[in-house]
C-alpha cells in the first residue's frame, strides 16, 4: 500500500509544491463530503480539491478540521465560479468560500472557467494576484483554459498561473494542451482523470490492468503520474478511495503507455466546451 511519503510532489513555477495525487469532491453533497473527505485523509491523502460550485466547502472544511492533521501538511484547491468573475467579486467570493472552508488561506485558488464571453478572467486573476500578496492564497491557477485564453492572460498580467485544471483522459489526451503548459511552465491538473468511468471497461485498460494485476482504475492513475499530469480521482467508496492512492507500487512500460495514448480521439470530451461554457 502507498505510503503518505511516498507520493510525489509536482513544483510549480512560485517555487511551491502540490502533491501529484489528490481527492476531488465534485458532485459530493455537502455531508457525504466531511465522510469521503475524512476517509480519503485516512487513508493517506493530503490534498483536497473543492470548488465553490460544489456546495461542499462546509463538509471539506470540517473534514479537514476534524482530521487532526497539521495544516502544514495540507494542500487545499478551491475555486471561483462564473457568477463571481471581476476583481471585487472574487475577493468578496474568496473571503466566504475560506469561511465555508473555516482556514486562514488556501494552498490553490483556481479561475473555475475562463467564460470568454463575459471577458472578466483578467480582472479576476489581477484580484488573485493580491489574494497571493496578501498571503491569504499560496499558489494560484485557472481551469478549463484554452491555449489562447492562456496566452492572453499571461501577456495581461505579466505571469503565467502556476497550474491548468482540465479535462484530461486516456478518451481526451489534450495533448496540444499539454504542450502549450509545458511552454509556458503551467502545471496540467487532470479532472475526470478516469472519464468518468468511461475508460474503464475499454480492452486496452482492462488487458494493461490484467497483466499488472491491478484494477484499471489504478492504470489509468499511474498512466497519468507517468506523464507527469496532477490527478485528483473521485470517489465516496472506502474501498476505491484506498484502491485509487495505491498507484505507486508498479509502472507502466513505454508499450503500455503509447496503447493507452493511443486512446485518444478528437471527440472525446465529456465535459462543456470552454469556448462557449457560461455564455
């Protein structure tokens, strides 16, 4: 079984670290939140990613409250949805998701869409600027963004956020994606890292799975930590909650690899598109 130590840490561009292995609570109402969230804490993990849109930053928060884990030793991910983008609502939003979540700061705050057709993403990630000066954010990102709301918001604000959360599966490679992050120095955050279950009776996985004697939700995780992605894995299962951080005991061969690449496909997205998601 994994050991807490024994899972990697990715370096940002600020000089922080995010553990390569998370838990994510999406779709995890409030009170089946504090269980999952004080299970996965059990079991090992460390970092936890929510989102203001969940509606579950209560039951994170006492989760992480009750757990007894030194803060220290925590990385916590919120983010900030559509209807609070622009500089003074994403203060005023970032003050009640960190009462919600009962903590002093957040180690990752994330623009949860760019929703380009409100144009507000500059003035907000400006606003999480000043959260990070002020001490209150450690580390602060974006999700969903395309490589053109990227570039143009790093020529606006003068950096590059230290992570990109997307939708990222053996169905949807992202790899043009990838490549533009690795450019920039922006760290990939995988959601819906297994597609939602969707990869996970494909042949492929399930003979890769076989021959490592593993479950192929355990391949793809690893398939990801061997690209290098973050991942952050879903579940209320005690059981696949441990299963899913047990990742660390085997490696996939550069065969495996590529067969599981090989995956991809242009339609492959389950998720909203970006480009027009909020409009």
């Amino acid at each position: 079984m994994t050991s807490i130590t024994s899972v990697p840490t990715v370096a940002l561009n600020d000089g922080n670290t995010i553990p390569q292995l998370g838990f994510g609570v999406w779709q995890v109402p409030d009170a089946d939140a504090y269980t999952a969230v004080g299970e996965a804490l059990r079991v090992g993990y460390r970092s936890i990613d929510t989102a203001r849109i969940y509606d579950n930053e209560s039951g994170t928060g006492r989760a992480l409250a009750d757990s007894g884990i030194a803060r220290s030793d925590l990385f916590v991910t919120t983010k900030l949805w559509n209807d609070d983008q622009g500089y003074e609502s994403a203060m005023r939003a970032f003050d009640d998701s960190i009462a919600r979540l009962g903590l002093d700061y957040v180690d990752l705050y994330l623009i949860h869409w760019p929703v380009p057709a409100q144009d507000r993403y500059i003035d907000t990630f400006k606003a999480f600027q000043q959260l990070k000066a002020d001490g209150r954010v450690r580390s602060i990102g974006v999700s969903n963004f395309t490589v053109e709301n990227l570039e143009r918001l790093v020529e606006a604000v003068g950096e590059a956020p230290a992570i990109n959360q997307i939708e990222l599966h053996p169905g949807f490679g992202q790899s043009h994606l990838r490549a533009a992050h690795a450019d920039l120095g922006i760290v990939t955050e995988a959601w819906s890292p297994l597609g939602q279950g969707t990869t996970l009776t494909n042949p492929t996985i399930t003979t890769i799975a076989q021959a490592h004697g593993r479950t192929p939700a355990q391949v793809v995780l690893r398939w990801h930590i061997q690209l290098g992605n973050v991942v952050i894995p879903k579940s209320v299962t005690p059981e696949r909650i441990a299963s899913n951080f047990d990742v660390f005991g085997f490696e996939l061969s550069a065969e495996d690899m590529f067969a599981i690449a090989s995956l991809d496909a242009a339609d492959g997205r389950l998720g909203p598109d970006p480009a027009t998601f909020g409009r």
